[in-house]
C-alpha cells in the first residue's frame, strides 16, 4: 500500500513530466490502481481548502488520469511493478500538483458555489472565465510576396513553393524540403503565432525551432554564403543542425545576437520584458548586446550547458552558471513555472497564452508566486489559483482587472 509521501510525490512528478523511468512505471502500475484509490483522494482532499465537497468531482476526474495513461503506455516499456524509493524531501505546494491533478475539479465546485443552478451569477467572474480556453498549435505563415496561409486547420502536405523548396506541413508542424539546386539569392518566409498559440517549424537546414504565444521567426527559404541567420521576436527554443562551415546566428529584435555552431538553447526575448534571457541546454554560444539594449557600449557573454545569460534594459549582461533550466523550458514542455516569479511575470505569461488583455486598478500588487502548473486548462482554473494566493480581481470580457 502506498503511503501519502509517495503518493504526492509520483503524482506531482507525472503533471510536470521530472520522473525517472522507474518512477514513472511505478506511477503508470500502482497510483491509480482500486486499491489506492481512497489514499488518492485523502491526499487530494487534504490540499484544498473546499475539500468535503470534492468528492462528486473527484469521481467525475478519475476517469480522465485512466484515460490519459491509456494513451501514454504504448511509449513506455513497463518491465514489473517494482516499487522504486520514492520517498524524498518534498515540499508540497496547496496550488502546486494539486493544481496540476486536481484544479478542474476544484473549479467546478468553485464555479457553482459562485452560480446558481440555473446559471444566474451570484459574484465573481468565472462565468466568463470558463469560456477563455487554454492556447493551442497554431501559427500563420507570411510568404515572400505578401500572402498569409493559417496553419492551425490545415491537414498534413504541402501548403506552398518557395524559392526551390516545398512548404509541406508534417505531424502538426512546417518544414522546408529542399526541391532543387541551391537559389542564388536570399528569398525570406515569416511564421508568427499570435497570443494563445504556438508552433513547431523546421528550417531548410534541418534545425528545429519551436515557437511561443506572441512570437515570431522571420528566416531565409535556403541557406546561402557563409552563414546562417535568422531574426525572432519573443520567445523561442531552438535544436540548432550542426554545419561548422556555416555559423547559425539568431538575432532578437534590436536587442541582441547570438552565435552558435551546434546547440540547442532558449530565447526569451519579450519586446515588453525588462530582461531578456538566452539558456543554453547544449553547445556553446556567445550572445552579444546590441544598441537597442540601451546600455552604454556592447556586451558579450559566452556560455556553457546549464548556464544562462540574463541582458537588462539599461544594465547591461550577467552570466547566470547555475541556471534554472526546468523554468526556462517549462512552456515548452506544456507548464506554467511560477517559482519566484512576481505577479507582473504571471500576468504577462496569461496574457500572451490565454490572449486576454491584465490592467492594474491601482499600481501592482506586491504578491510573490512559487509552483507549477500545467497549462492545458482553461483561464477558470487559473483563476482559482490567484484567488487562493489572495489576488483580488474583475474579469471584463478579456480584460483582467487586477485590484489593489
């Protein structure tokens, strides 16, 4: 029988995807099993505050993990049900996984608490909130002569000809497959996702880049010379293809460069962040300030795996060795990470994935935020977490008024 250290552990570790293989078979085998099923639910009851009245959605969510793990076992090679030592030092955060496993049913009862059964509104604004759904694939590619295809319907093949190169859609993301010889001139296609969206592209090189809400990559259709460089805006993770003769330069706005050879490395690079920050995962990169920094002179700084440098409006470049690389990756991997962001770093992380616009009434609060979460869930559940950290707010149609 499973004790309730463990249970919360596995569970927490299987929504933000940081279990070992074992780990994870001892999450497929035991914690969902009739056997822990009322341990399952006394651990989830005991981290909300409306707990007693949980139970009826508690049962209504139960089927989805079972769901979920059904579509997740053909990956996994599941040797035995050994129970590996699970039991760690772990601090469990009241929205933490229990947020992650547990917030729609929550939400649900929060949401009739708040509306009578026949729909009339008693306070608050989760009405409204539960129609803003979560962000999703999605992007629009501009062409070089203007015309602009929206990817987010589109089925699997080929969607234009660009300068020696088919534009074909694969598995929910766009590649460029090389038809002919080598153009001789640069020729440049633009994919932008819009807030509440994102999308996987391959370049003609075979790098891969994976694209944020609110971002863009303008590149060339074929790599020509001796480099290879593209511009983006907001955020972006790239897999870089290896080619030493053929420097991979990425540059964000006015802001900064960065060079590489072969890497893989996060961008984040907000027009509307006071930081913007490069993590690298792989490789080695150099990452140079330009003008539109607004600092005096240029700075540079060089970088090793697990390192991050952090370049500030008007400040100037650090090098961050021991960089939080879970956090840097975390939307790329489908999770909000709030640890020690500020709720001016939330807000602009809903705004861009749930597209709806933050005021302040009167200045900032000064709340502090610290977990995770997934971010498949739509605003409603959001919402239950910044009432539980004591945010105080009115929803008007997309726009989230934050009080004082």
């Amino acid at each position: 029988m499973m004790n309730k250290e463990d249970m919360a552990y596995l569970i927490q570790g299987y929504m933000q995807n940081t279990l070992s293989d074992a780990e994870r078979q001892t999450f497929i085998n035991e914690v969902l099993t009739e056997e822990n099923r009322a341990l399952y639910q006394e651990v989830a009851a005991s981290l909300l505050e409306d707990a007693p009245a949980l139970a009826p959605f508690d049962e209504k969510l139960w089927p989805l993990f079972h769901q979920a793990l059904n579509a997740d076992k053909p990956s996994l090679h599941i040797a035995s049900k050994t129970n590996p030592a699970v039991r760690r030092q772990h601090s469990i955060r009241k929205w933490g996984w229990a947020a992650a496993v547990i917030l729609l049913a929550a939400s649900s009862f929060l949401l009739l608490k708040r509306f009578g059964n026949d729909g009339t509104q008693n306070d608050g604004p989760a009405s409204v909130a539960q129609n803003i759904p979560p962000g999703r694939n999605g992007a629009v590619l501009t062409l070089s002569g203007g015309q602009q295809i929206v990817l987010d319907s589109l089925e699997n093949g080929m969607v234009a000809r660009q300068n020696g190169a088919d534009v074909v859609l694969k598995n929910g993301g766009l590649a460029y497959d090389k038809t002919g010889a080598t153009p001789d001139e640069l020729v440049y296609n633009t994919m932008t996702t819009p807030k509440g969206r994102q999308y996987q592209l391959t370049l003609p090189d075979g790098t891969k880049v994976w694209l944020n809400s609110a971002s863009s990559i303008r590149f060339p259709t074929a790599f020509i010379g001796k480099e290879r460089r593209v511009d983006i805006h907001g955020e972006a993770y790239f897999e870089v293809a290896k080619n030493a003769e053929m420097p991979f330069r990425v540059r964000a706005g006015n802001d900064m460069e960065i060079e590489v050879l072969g890497t893989h490395f996060n961008v984040n690079a907000y027009e509307n962040e006071r930081t913007l920050r490069t993590t690298l995962l792989e490789g080695r990169v150099k990452v140079t300030s330009l003008p539109g920094m607004q600092h005096h002179g240029t700075a540079t700084g060089v970088i090793n795996p697990g390192e991050q440098v952090e370049m500030t409006r008007n400040e100037g470049v650090t090098v961050v060795r021991n960089a939080d690389i879970n956090k840097a990756m975390a939307w790329k991997n489908g999770l909000f990470n709030f640890e020690g962001a500020t709720l001016e770093e939330v807000m602009k992380q809903l705004e861009r994935w749930y597209d709806i616009e933050v005021v302040y009434e009167n200045g900032i609060p000064n709340i502090a935020f610290d977990g995770k979460m997934t971010k498949d869930i739509p605003l409603a559940g959001l919402l239950v977490m910044l009432e539980k950290s004591k945010v105080r707010f009115r929803l008007e149609g997309r726009k989230l008024v934050v009080l004082p």
